[in-house]
C-alpha cells in the first residue's frame, strides 16, 4: 500500500496561502493574527484557546478575576466579600494543583501523598461551590472557575482511579 500525501500538500499550500498576504511576511501575519485571537479573547471569552497552551485559559480567567474583579462583582451585584472569597480559594485551590502536578512528576514519591493532595483539591472545590451557591448565575467568571475548577478535579479523579498513573 503506498501512502499518497497530494491532499495533504494542496491542504499545507492553501492554508500557507491564506495565512500570508501579498506583501506582507509570515512574521507580520502571525502577528497580526495574534494580535487579533488576543483582542478578541479579551472581550469574547475563549476564542484564545487554540493559541494558549492546556490549562492557560483557566489562569486567564484567574487573572482576569484579579484585575477586574470589584467592577465585575459591582456590575452584576455580587458581593464583595463572596468574590474575594472565590479568588482566595480559587487560588489556594490552583497551589494545591501545582503540588500534585509536582508529587506526580518526582520520582520516589508516592501515590498515596498524590491522592492525598487529588482529595484535598476535590474538598476546596466543593467547598467553593458551596460557597458561592448564593451568587451562581449572577457572575459568569465565578460561575465558570468553579465549573472549570469541579471538572479538572473529577476528571483527575477518574485518571488516577482508573490507574493511568503508577509508581
């Protein structure tokens, strides 16, 4: 069986030549197409995707709580005390990943002090959405952190269930 790659070359081509215009170089495209994926991602939401690597949505969404957070919480009526309450454990919550991303990644480490860490996770997630269960639906952000947030940490869960990671 021989492998035919024509459609992939015509596809490579097509795409080189929308990506740059006439008189205009590959630089000044990429550029310009970043500068516009960020802007957009600045007011639309989650069209950066495609450009930030995995999991740099959700810290956009942290920073975005951070720099704009009493006029996010004065527009939609959210109290003050519940948000900064949010982007505390939110933030406790992200430290915690990063010490389990840390204890999975160190050889000689044990399993045991991972799923330790996995359940601590999964007890501020659910201790954050049962603190921001009065404010749901009023706030997107909140909203979408602890939704994003519940997911990371029950799909960790089902991974180290299931056995994906070993000693």
């Amino acid at each position: 069986m021989k492998i035919n790659t024509e459609q992939m070359d015509a596809l490579l081509r097509q795409q080189e030549r929308a990506a740059v215009k006439p008189g205009t170089g590959a630089a000044n495209a990429f550029e310009a197409l970043l500068a516009e994926r960020l802007g957009s991602g600045m007011e639309g939401g989650s069209s950066t995707v495609g450009l930030l690597p995995p999991g740099a949505e959700r810290a956009g969404i942290i920073s975005e709580m951070l720099l704009t957070g009493s006029e996010k919480s004065d527009a939609t009526g959210v109290d003050e005390d519940v948000f900064q309450e949010a982007l505390n454990v939110a933030s406790g919550t992200l430290d915690l990943w990063d010490s389990y991303a840390g204890t999975l990644k160190t050889p000689g480490n044990s399993l045991r002090d991972a799923y330790a860490l996995l359940e601590g996770i999964d007890s501020k997630v659910a201790g954050l959405k049962g603190k921001t269960v009065d404010v749901r639906g009023q706030n997107p952000v909140i909203d979408s952190l602890v939704n994003e947030l519940e997911i990371m940490a029950v799909t960790e869960k089902i991974k180290f269930n299931r056995g994906d990671y070993s000693v």
